[in-house]
C-alpha cells in the first residue's frame, strides 16, 4: 500500500514537472520573440558567434570591440556604448559565447577561449587593431584578449572590470544548475517563471545607487538569459571564473599595451578597491578614472566617460 502510494506521489511530481518543462518552454520563446537576433553571424574555429557590426567601416579611427559581462548579451552594449561610438568610427558587438545568438564549445567557460574567438572573430571581419571594451566580467575576457594578443589591439578600455581574486563563491542556483539532471531540470521548469518575477530587483541593485533606462528590460533583451541553455553557460562562465582569473592575475605585468580603467567607490557587485585599484597598480600604462558614484552599468550610467576613454586611446602611440 505505501509503495503505492509513493509511486502515485511520484508519478504526480513527474507530471508537475512536465507540464512546467512544456509551460516554460513557451515562456523561453516569448523571450527569444521579444529579443531575436539583430546581427550577422561569423563563424571561427567552428563556432558561430553573433555580432553586429555598425558604424562606418572606412573611418581613419580604430574600430572598437564591446563586450558585454555576466547575465547579458550584445543588446547591454549596444544600447549604451555602441549606438554612441558608431557615428564616428566603426563598432564589433559581440554574443559572448553561450549568451545571446552566440554557440558555444564545450571549453566555452575559459576566457582564453572566449578572448580568442572573439578576437579571431573580428579579424575576419577585417577589425584589425582594434580598441576592446569589457564590462564587468568582459573586462576578465578583455585581459584575457590582452594578454593573448597584445601586439594587434589599440589598447583596452575596462568598466568595473572584474581582475582578480575576491572572499566567497557564486550564488546558490548558478551551483545548483552544474548539478547533473537537477540542474537540467531546474532551468527547464523552474526557471523561465524565477528568474522574470527577480529580475527587476536584481537590476536596481545593479544600477543602485542610480535608476536603469527607461524600459531597460525590454530593450536590453536581459530576459534571453533565461533559456535554459544561455542560463547554464552563465552559471558556468561564473562557476569557472574565480580560478582563472588567480591563474591570470599574476600576469597583468607582461601588459605593455596602454590600459583605460574605470570604475565606482559605490559598485555594490564588483568591488573596486579589490580589482580595478589593483589592477591598475599592476598594468604598466595604466589611466584609472576612479568615479564617487556611477553603480556596476557604467556603459549605462557614465558612457560619456566610457567614450572619452577609447577617443584617448586614438591619440596614443604604442
């Protein structure tokens, strides 16, 4: 009798879940509707990475490289940065591998391997010396590209860059979607209603102590990062990321190229006295703008500074 109980009980979970599998599915489309792919598409080494690709292509200015960071795609930078610096000069946005429209191999959590598409990627697009921009977790690929291939950009340009090592982990559900069959399960079912009904809040608290663009969500397209297989290479990209950035830390001295940092005493995510204070302790040509005030966003929050930053770069001889 109680083994048959358990197995109605059981059977009716597996429905439960089920229906939500199938019910979140739907959901996943709705943001995939909402936001599709605006770009072209690029294939290197056998990945296919999303980018757009605007501005003019003839200007005597370096084209600049956008990378956008952590539980984003190409829309963040876009909005912010690119719509800006594209009437001047020519602009790469790119889907990190995982995010956005952008595939991603199965070693697609190194920022070496990211770094290296990404680059590779604009190359063959004909970007040669390129500005790279990295926001946040961009920045650690943009160190990444750094250190990489120094000898064929224009410099860097990092915003609240995360560089080195900093106490604690990562959030419960980024560890808990590495979690075999669980995990799966989590952001089939569970996720596409979670993750809308926290992100309003989880934006503020980015923003804070500033307010986001008006229908920033929308225009953003941030709810992509609730499909399942973007949701994971996040939580992956995030899992993954604290030991390498101890492995690249000790490397920001062989930078020789020059390096813009900026960042803001009031980032509540990333902290700025832990990386970019010490990152440009580090870097050789290091120019660090220190801001009172400005939130984790700033490509959103002070994008004046952002492009002041990369027309320095212009004037500078490596």
């Amino acid at each position: 009798m109680i083994g048959r109980v358990v197995m109605i009980l059981l059977a009716g979970i597996a429905g439960l879940i089920l229906v939500a599998i199938i019910f979140g599915a739907a959901r996943v489309q709705q943001f995939e509707d909402n936001a599709p792919a605006i770009g072209e598409f690029v294939e290197v080494l056998g990945v296919k990475l999303h980018v757009v690709d605007i501005g003019p292509k003839e200007s005597d200015l370096a084209p600049v490289v956008l990378i956008h960071g952590a539980s984003s795609n190409l829309r963040d930078m876009l909005i912010s940065l690119g719509e800006s610096l594209s009437q001047e000069r020519r602009v790469l946005i790119f889907d990190r591998p995982g995010h956005g429209y952008s595939a991603r191999p199965d070693d697609g959590w190194k920022l070496d391997r990211q770094a290296d598409l990404i680059y590779r990627a604009a190359l063959a697009r004909g970007a040669e010396r390129p500005i790279i921009v990295g926001q946040s977790f961009g920045g650690a690929v943009a160190l990444a590209l750094g250190l990489q291939h120094q000898a064929e950009l224009a410099g860097l340009v990092l915003l609240a860059p995360v560089s080195h090592e900093w106490p604690g982990g990562v959030a419960w559900y980024n560890r808990a979607a590495g979690i075999p069959v669980i995990g799966g399960l989590l952001v089939r079912s569970v996720l596409p209603f979670y993750g809308p009904a926290t992100i309003d809040g989880s934006i503020k608290t980015a923003f804070a102590p500033l307010d986001p663009p008006e229908n920033y969500i929308l225009r953003s397209g941030v709810e992509l990062l609730f499909r399942p297989r973007n949701f994971s290479s996040n939580a992956e990209d995030l899992r993954f990321l604290k030991r390498q950035v101890i492995q690249q830390q000790h490397r920001y001295t062989e930078l020789a190229l020059p390096v813009m940092i900026v960042a803001s005493d009031d980032d509540s995510t990333v902290s700025t006295r832990l990386h970019a204070e010490a990152l440009a302790r580090e870097v050789q040509r290091a120019d660090f703008v220190r801001l009172k005030t400005g939130g984790h966003p700033l490509q959103h929050t002070k994008t004046d500074i952002a492009v002041d930053m990369i027309k320095r770069l212009d004037g500078i001889e490596r």
